[in-house]
C-alpha cells in the first residue's frame, strides 16, 4: 500500500495503541506549548498590515497642518509612544467632590492605579486628580476625568479595572470608559459567547450524531476528533505565532472550525466503515475500504478548504489573517486526526462503535422533553450540554437493563435491524440518479445559478 491514506489508516487501525499513544503525546506536547507559547504567540496588533491610501492622506494632512500651526514632527515623535484618553466616570453616593471622604477616596484610587502601572510595567498618565480635571455633574456627585493610557497595554488593562471594581465600594463607583475598556469588553464578550455557542452546538451535534450512527458511542466520536484536531491545532499555532503575526481571534475561529471539519470528516469516514461491515467484511477490510475511499475524499476535501483559505492571508487586514491562518492550521490537523486516529479507535472498538443504541423515536423525545425543562427553568442556555449528556446516559443505562433481561424488554430500543447498504432510497439517493440521468442540464443549470452569483464580487467597490 506504501505512504498512502489507505496504507495510513491501515497501519492505523492494525496498530491502533501505537496511534492513540502516539496522539496521546501529541496532545500532551500541544498543551505544554500553549501553556508556555500560545501568549506571545498571539500578540500580534489589529489593523492593516501595510499603509493604505486613507493612512497615506491622513499622513499627509498631518505633517501639512502641523507645519503649518510651527509643530515639528520629530519633535512630536520623541514625547514617546503614543497615548490613548481613557475617561474614569466617579459616582457617590451622598459625597460630592470637595469633601473630605470623596477626595481621599479618589486620591486612593489614583494611588492604587499607579501601584498597578508599576507591578504590570504598563505606562498610564494619571493627572492632578486633586486638581479635579475633568467635569462634575450639576448635582455634584459625579465626576469625570481621564488618564492616558499608553498604547499596546490593553493585554494589561483588565488590571486597571479590577482596580475600579475593588474601589466601588462604599457608595462609590467607579467606572472606565474609552477604547481600552471598550476593547477589554468586547473581548470578554467574545469568548463568553464562543463559549456558549459551541457548548451548544456540541450538545445538539451530540443528539444528531447519535440519530445519523443510530448509536450513542459512535456520537462520541467525532466529537473526540474534533476536540483533539482543536487542542493540537492551539499547539501548532503556539508554534507558528513565534514565525508570522498572530492575534487573539485565532483560537476563536480554530476552534469554530475544528468542530465543523472535526465532525466532518469523522461522519465521512465512520459511515463508511458502517456500510461496508454491513457488506460483511471484517474489521480490518472495512477500515482500509473505508480508508482508500472516504478517507481519500477527506484528504482532497481538507487541501482544497486549505487552498481556499490561503486567499484570506493576502487581504492586508490582520483580523483576516488571522481568520486564515487559524482556520488553516486546524483543517490541515482535522485531515490528519481523521485517517490516523479514527481508524485507531475503530481499531480497538470494533462494532462495540454502535453497541449503545439511539433510535429515532426514543432518543428524539428524550431530547425534547428534556430541552423543554430546561427552558422552562433555566432557559435556553449552555446547561442543553447536560440534557444530551442525560439523554445518552438514559440509553446506556436502558441497553445494559435490556442485556441483564436477556432482550426480553425492548425498552424503546427496537429489535435488530438488517439493513441493505445497496439499497437506493432516501431523498439524497433521488436527487443523485436525477443529476446523473441529465448531467448537461444539472450542470448548465447549476453554471446559470453561480454565474448569477459571481457576478456581485465584480460590483464591489
């Protein structure tokens, strides 16, 4: 077979430990490099990669308006790195400034603002707080002033704000507002709702599988897959942040992704091992059919996403780049998990992949019952990851009570199945004869509808 995909999920299923272990260490090494990399790995800026038109201009209006007004550029240049206006909102309750109470409390916070800039290294410019530069509000309890913050400290800016929340206390608040904050914000924001969307999206992939295999182990699975693509693909971006420019959005798309090529190819590959042990070959037979066919089409299906992708890197905007690269890097591992780890598991598994049964009707209700009690008492949130996790545990614990009973029961699972895997049906089988039958009008129909489509790029401006 030599070094090829059948002769790689060959190997890998006739030697499955090896692989697992294999991956074991890879995982392990990925974590160690995240762990210890993945930071400065991902401390690349935003914006553009090189200076555009707009920037060009404003250049020049800048050096035009600042000779004009007797401002010399160098001059502006050696004040030091440039600063960004972070306003602070001080609110009390029954103190106003001028009061005792009211500046001690502001001139602590100033205070414990400079401690935190000299611990993090992080340059801000506190004024004359005493001074009161800033505004008050007609009725005296409020007041707003401002720091300059240096710019690239917003890795450290959290610490100011815990800063603020540590001081609102005692009838005071304090708040940051500006672009620091803002930042901070939307990046918290971000991650929580990556978080709670593919939390998910992982409880109802989990509930879809189980319906697709008809089983509760082979549900699993491509969640394993995907899960492992993601944690190795964060490891090689650890590495490959140290060469080019990364960002933080990085890990986001990786992540969306790796659980979309994950699961992907994962259902490609055991679908096929499924069909052909229903053609009544063995273990290791199916695992090389599904190998040279599946496995192959997973390969040339991963390469050309990759190639497609490359287009993002030319865009001169480092959120579109890192988009690229992440989701690169996580595709280009999904290919790998799947034609090396996947028929391990196969491998040591066997047909225990689909012991647990999921039929349709059992599993189906079980999930919506459960999701209406979630959303009666807590919403629809993440916690769903709990209800497909109870929804699977209710099978496996029904199919052990039904092996002690000897099948007596059938407990919602149904009797054995002898499925034709020749067999034509289904909607897909349909739509797959008709395009086959007329090819010339599938395809100059299909030609029509993405000309149509096509024809938008050429009137963006």
């Amino acid at each position: 077979m030599g070094f090829s995909v059948e002769g790689i999920t060959s190997f890998s299923g006739r030697r499955p430990w090896w692989v697992v272990a294999g991956w074991i260490l890879t995982l392990v090494a990925a974590g160690g490099l995240a762990s210890t990399m993945l930071e400065s790995a991902l401390d690349g800026g935003e914006g553009t990669t090189q200076v555009l038109e707009y920037q060009q201009a404003q250049d020049l209006i800048n050096d035009r308006f600042g000779e004009l007004d007797g401002t010399d550029q160098q001059d502006v240049d050696e004040t030091g790195p440039p600063s960004s206006s972070e306003f602070v909102l001080i609110v009390s309750e029954g103190r106003k400034p001028g009061e005792v109470a009211f500046d001690q409390k502001v001139q602590d916070f100033a205070e414990a603002l400079s401690a935190a800039e000299n611990h993090d290294e992080v340059d801000i410019l506190i004024g004359e707080w005493a001074d009161y530069q800033g505004q008050v509000s007609p009725d005296g309890t409020s007041l707003l002033t401002s720091v300059q913050v240096r710019e690239g400290s917003a890795s450290d800016f959290e610490t100011f704000l815990h800063v603020a929340e540590e001081f609102s206390s005692d009838g005071f608040h304090f708040y940051f507002i500006g672009n620091e904050s803002i930042n901070h914000v939307f990046s918290e924001l971000a991650e929580s709702d990556l978080v709670t969307g593919e939390t998910i999206g992982v409880a109802v992939a989990i509930i879809i599988l189980a319906l697709v295999f008809g089983a509760v182990v082979a549900a699993f699975i491509p969640i394993i897959l995907a899960i492992a693509a993601i944690f190795t693909g964060i490891g090689v971006t650890a590495i490959v942040g140290q060469i080019v420019e990364l960002n933080e959005f990085v890990p986001n798309i990786l992540t969306m992704m790796g659980l979309a090529v994950g699961i992907d190819y994962a259902l490609f590959i055991l679908s096929r091992y499924k069909e052909e042990r229903e053609r009544g070959y063995d273990k290791q037979q199916s695992i090389e059919l599904a190998g040279n066919s599946a496995g192959r089409a997973v390969v040339f299906s991963g390469l050309t996403v990759v190639l497609a992708l490359l287009g993002m890197l030319i865009i001169p905007v480092r959120e579109f780049q890192a988009f690229g690269a992440g989701a690169i890097i996580v595709v280009f591992v999904a290919v790998i998990v799947g034609i090396t780890l996947l028929p391990a598991l196969i491998g040591i598994l066997g047909d225990r992949v689909y012991a647990v049964r999921a039929p349709l009707p059992l599993t189906g209700v079980l999930f919506a019952i459960g999701t209406i009690i979630l959303i009666v008492v807590d919403g629809f949130s993440p916690s769903i990851i709990m209800v497909s996790a109870g929804v699977m545990l209710i099978l496996v614990i029904l199919t052990i009570i039904r092996k002690l009973s000897d099948n007596k029961w059938s407990l919602g699972l149904g009797g054995e199945q002898n499925v034709d895997p020749d067999a034509e049906a289904g909607l897909w089988n349909a739509l797959t004869v008709g395009v086959m039958r007329r090819p010339w009008i599938s395809l100059i129909s299909a030609t029509f509808v993405l000309l149509i489509l096509g024809s938008y790029y050429f009137q963006l401006e």
